[in-house]
C-alpha cells in the first residue's frame, strides 16, 4: 500500500454556489459525473491506494458517495474518513487525522477542488516537506511562490497582494509531502496550513518547491469550472 493521501475536502465552497449549490464542491458534476470520482480514478490510476478524507461541510453527501463506490471503482482501495465538528482550517484537520489516525510517517496532502493532470510519482519520490508548484500566466487568484536556485523555498505571497498579470508565476499547486513529525500536537485546534505552517517553516527543515509540469484547473471559480467541464466534454 502507498503512503496515506489526506484530502482537503471540508470547504464550503461559497465562490461556486452560483452554479453548483446542492452538493459540496468535490462532488460538482462534470458532464454528469462527480468531480470527486474524476479525481479518485485519477490518483488511482497513478498508483495511489490509501486516502483519507478530511470533512466538514455536507460531509454526510461526500461519506454517501465513498460507500456507494465501495463496491465498484474503490473496491480495493483504502478509504477513512473524518469529520470535523467545526471548521479546523487546512492546518488543524490535518493535525486533526494525525491524531486521530495515529499518523507516524510522510504523507501526500492534496485539495479535492484541484485537478492536476500528473505529478503524483514524482512528489511521492520526493524528500518531505516539499510543495507542488505550477507556473501559471494569471497568478491573480493563487499564492505566489518565491524560491532560490537550489528549490529552497524562500517566502510566499497571499492571492489577495496579487495583481492580474500576463507574467508567468510560480504558484501553490495545492499538494504537499509532508510528515507528522512537523505538526505539534499540542498546538491550537484551528490554524492554517498555508499561512501558519508554510510561511513560518518546520522547525528548521527546509521546504523545498518541487516543479510540476502539469495541467493544473482549480474548480472552486465558476470560469474554471466551466473550463473543466467543456475540455472533459
């Protein structure tokens, strides 16, 4: 079995409610089809067996569609799930599920919301921490990336102190290796990944961007989403 994947898969997904409003984002429909169920045939297909869900909002419908497909495409495969009783920010869900699911070693953390159309192998082969990053023309909506020559990851901007820029940019692809011994487990319940973790370091090991040269759609937009579905058509 390949080491756990924790997917993020607890937001409330308030910027796609305009088009898609009766289920969570995971479970948007492409063409007929739950985004999730893409993505879990992608990852699998890629060599990944092992996930855990990390849940909150409309958990109930993302649970319903893990058991229903028990039996077909994930017979197989490892499936856990955890709901959060209240929102834990992409930093405390995780620690949430280490303590929970007594995590001990490297583990893959990815979005459920992103498509990325490779890029598994190489980071489950890559030394941890390291972040997945994509270069894209229009950074506007995505934290930039700033990093030296040798990869070590040097600062972060947030997607709200970005301009639209025809400039290609190095971006949070949203996917992680990781390791349990990064997280205190004493820490706050309720924090941030992104912005409490990545930004402030791991105790002094160095976090290393890894460049992914990949197709890579955010669905959590309704433009995007819309673009997802018309190339999957």
């Amino acid at each position: 079995m390949s080491m756990n994947m924790l997917v993020l898969a607890g937001g409330f997904g308030t910027r796609l409610r305009a088009v898609v409003s009766k289920v969570p984002k995971s479970l948007a429909p492409v063409n007929g089809i739950p985004f999730l169920e893409l993505q879990l045939k992608h990852w699998i297909a890629q060599g990944q067996d092992s996930f855990i869900f990390l849940l909150h909002y409309e958990a109930g419908q993302i649970i319903d569609f893990l058991i229903k497909n028990r039996k077909g495409f994930l017979y197989g495969i490892s499936i856990e799930w955890i709901v959060e009783c209240e929102p834990l920010g992409t930093g405390g869900a995780i620690l949430n599920a280490i303590k929970e699911f007594d995590l001990k070693n490297d583990f893959l953390v990815v979005n459920s919301d992103t498509w990325l159309s490779s890029g598994l192998k190489v980071l489950r082969s890559a030394s941890s921490p390291t972040i997945g990053i994509v270069k894209v023309q229009d950074s506007s909506r995505y934290g930039l990336v700033q990093f030296d020559d040798k990869l070590k990851v040097t600062g972060f901007s947030e997607s709200f102190m970005n301009t639209t820029s025809t400039e290609e940019s190095w971006i949070n692809a949203g996917i992680y290796k990781l390791s349990a011994r990064f997280f205190k487990l004493e820490r706050m319940k309720q924090f941030s990944l992104e912005s409490d973790m990545l930004v402030n370091g791991f105790g002094g090991t160095v976090l290393k961007a890894l460049k992914l040269d990949v197709d890579f759609i955010d669905i959590g937009v309704p433009r995007d989403y819309k673009k997802f579905c018309d190339l999957r058509k």
